[in-house]
C-alpha cells in the first residue's frame, strides 16, 4: 500500500494523461442531453396522455 504521498502524486501523474473534452464538445454534448431530455419528456407525456384516455374511456363507458 502506497504512503499518502506517492498516492497523490500517483492521481496527479493520471490526471495529466486524462484528454479532457474541448469547451465546444462539451457545450454540444449538454445540447444534445437537454435535447433529448425534452423530447422523452414530450414522449412519455403522450404516452400518459394515451393510456389515461384509453382508461377514463374503459372506465367510465
């Protein structure tokens, strides 16, 4: 087991081999995850919309 030390220097040797993503690649990426957040939102809105009609018409005839 590595002393405190090593350890850090270990994670900081890690940290500086890690390519992290553009700021364009990253404003894009959370674009497209806002994006289809909206649109399974939009979905399952419908999807309820559709079974709580089929229902309230089974149900109240």
């Amino acid at each position: 087991m590595a002393n405190p030390l090593q350890f850090i220097q270990q994670v900081r040797t890690e940290v500086g081999r890690v390519t992290w993503p553009t700021r364009r690649e990253v404003v894009l990426t959370t674009i497209m995850v806002f994006m289809m957040a909206v649109l399974t939102a939009i979905f399952f809105f419908f999807v309820d919309w559709i079974i709580r009609s089929g229902l309230s018409f089974i149900l109240n005839g």
